[in-house]
C-alpha cells in the first residue's frame, strides 16, 4: 500500500466534463486523483491528459449502477491508497441523451416512460448510495473526508416552484429534476448521520455548463462549473455541511 500525505479524491464520471474539470482542479492543487469512468478506455485516456499536466491521476473503472466494479474500486482504492480523503459523486444521467433542458420534452411527467425515470433514478440516486456506501469505510480513515454530490438548481424545489423563477419556460420534468431533487434529500440525510464524524456532505450546483449531457448548450466552461464541487471538496473542518451550494452561494431547497 502507498502511503502519503497527498489526499486522494476519487471522481464517479471523470473522463469529461465538470468530473474531468474537478479533477484536472484537484490534481492541480496536489491530490491524488481517481478519476472514476465505466469505459477504461476514456479513463485511461483522461487520467493520462491529467498526468501530462503534471498530475497524479489513476483511472478507475467504475459503473456507479454496477455493483462489480463499484465493489472492485473501493477494494482496489483501499489497497492501493488505504483511505479516501475526498468523493465526488458526480456520475448522472439525463434519460433524455444529449439534450438542453429545454428540449426534454420526453421527461413531461403525464406521458413519462417509467423506465426512464427508473434508469434515471438508477444512476443519479442509487448509484451516489451504492458508491457512497462503498466508500465510507475509507473515507472514515481521512482526517478530513468531504463527499460532494452534484446536484443541480433544477432539482431545488423552491426555484421548480416559483412560477416567475429561473426555471420557468422549462419542461416540468417527471425525471432528471426529481432525481436532483432526491439527490438533495440524501446529501442532507447523509450529512445528519455523519456530522459527528467530521464528515461534511454538501451539494453542488455548477451552473449551466457546455458539456455532452446538454449538447453544449451551456454558456460556462466545465472549468467553471467545477469552481463550487473544488470548494466544497477543499472545505475547512468549520466549513458547512448539509449545504447546497452555487458558485455564489447557498441555492434554496
Ligand atoms: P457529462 O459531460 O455528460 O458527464 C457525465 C459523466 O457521467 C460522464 O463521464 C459519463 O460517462 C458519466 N456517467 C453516466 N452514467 C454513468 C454510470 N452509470 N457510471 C459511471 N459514470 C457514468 O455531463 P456533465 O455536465 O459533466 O455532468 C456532471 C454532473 O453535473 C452531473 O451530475 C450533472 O447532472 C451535473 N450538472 C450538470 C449541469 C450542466 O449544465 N452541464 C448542470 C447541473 C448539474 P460516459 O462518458 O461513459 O457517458
């Protein structure tokens, strides 16, 4: 086993995106960085990209839906690093493919197709549990564990709510939104069962970024989105917990 000061950061959906952005942001401040993709392939070629900046990456295969190689990247992660500093959970799924929110007039609740929403689910909800659980043993042996969840402001109720919002002129979303909207409900769960453990949980949402999930509709770099998952990846052990966050700071529930 390695043993280091350097914190490691494992990443679900590493290989692009806002995850290939935090973990481009954490090795660059001198973690470790796992950078979790379900094809080793696109692992492999993104932790490579993040080494040749000078970083210390190691791709993970991992399929937040598959307990395999959840179960193999806590056992291979334990091995090889013997903790975790630092989970993002930020692996997910829009059910819709590639599109703006706006266009995801397939996730309108009256004519939803049940499977999406449970494959949906699948991946944004019950995968963060499955990876979560996975991996607390080992972040139970950092001194300072953070767990990020990606979240999104369209899973805030209070913006869903307010007809004259942010969010109006959007689909009402029988999926992505409420997968969101649960992911919250677990940060904050999560967050209760482990404050006494000096575990801070807290929620990100990163703004409209380009990347494949909204077909690059977005108008924010994925560096950009990655601002807020860094800062509450990197929080002081007085930082919150239990928290949703922007950039520019707390997003109503
Ligand atoms: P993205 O570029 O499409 O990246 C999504 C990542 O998740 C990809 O690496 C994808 O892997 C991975 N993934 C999907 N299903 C997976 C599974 N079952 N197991 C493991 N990995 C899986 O999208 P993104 O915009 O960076 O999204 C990152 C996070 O930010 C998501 O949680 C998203 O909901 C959230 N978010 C994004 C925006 C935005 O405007 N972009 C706004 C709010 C919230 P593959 O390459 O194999 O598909």
């Amino acid at each position: 086993m390695q043993t280091t000061d350097q914190k490691i950061a494992l990443i679900t959906g590493a290989n692009k995106g806002i995850g290939r952005a935090t973990a481009e942001r954490l090795a660059g401040l001198g973690m470790t960085v796992l950078m979790g993709a379900r094809d080793p392939g696109h692992g492999e070629e993104a932790a490579a990209a993040v080494r040749a900046g000078g970083g210390d990456a190691h791709a993970v295969t991992l399929d937040v839906t598959d307990a395999a190689t959840v179960r193999e990247a806590a056992r291979w992660t334990g091995e090889r690093f013997g903790r975790l500093d630092v989970l993002i959970n930020n692996a997910a799924i829009t059910g819709s493919g590639r599109v703006s929110p706006v266009d995801a007039v397939d996730q309108i609740p009256s004519g939803v197709d049940l499977d999406m929403v449970r494959a949906v689910f699948e991946t944004n909800v019950f995968g963060v549990i499955a990876v979560t659980n996975a991996m607390l043993p080992l972040l139970r042996r950092s001194p300072a564990p953070r767990i990020v969840n990606l979240s999104s402001g369209g899973g805030s109720l209070a913006l869903n709510s307010d007809p004259d919002g942010p969010l109006t002129g959007l689909p009402p979303s029988a999926a992505y939104s409420p997968s969101k909207t649960a992911l919250n409900a677990l940060t904050v769960q999560y967050a209760n069962e482990l404050r006494k453990d000096g575990i801070l949980v807290n929620a990100a949402a990163p703004g409209y970024v380009a990347t494949d999930i909204n077909d690059h509709q977005g108008f924010l770099t994925p560096a950009q989105g990655a601002e807020v998952v860094v800062r509450l990846a990197t929080l002081d052990a007085d930082g919150p917990t239990a928290g949703f966050f922007s950039v520019d700071g707390p997003v109503p529930w």
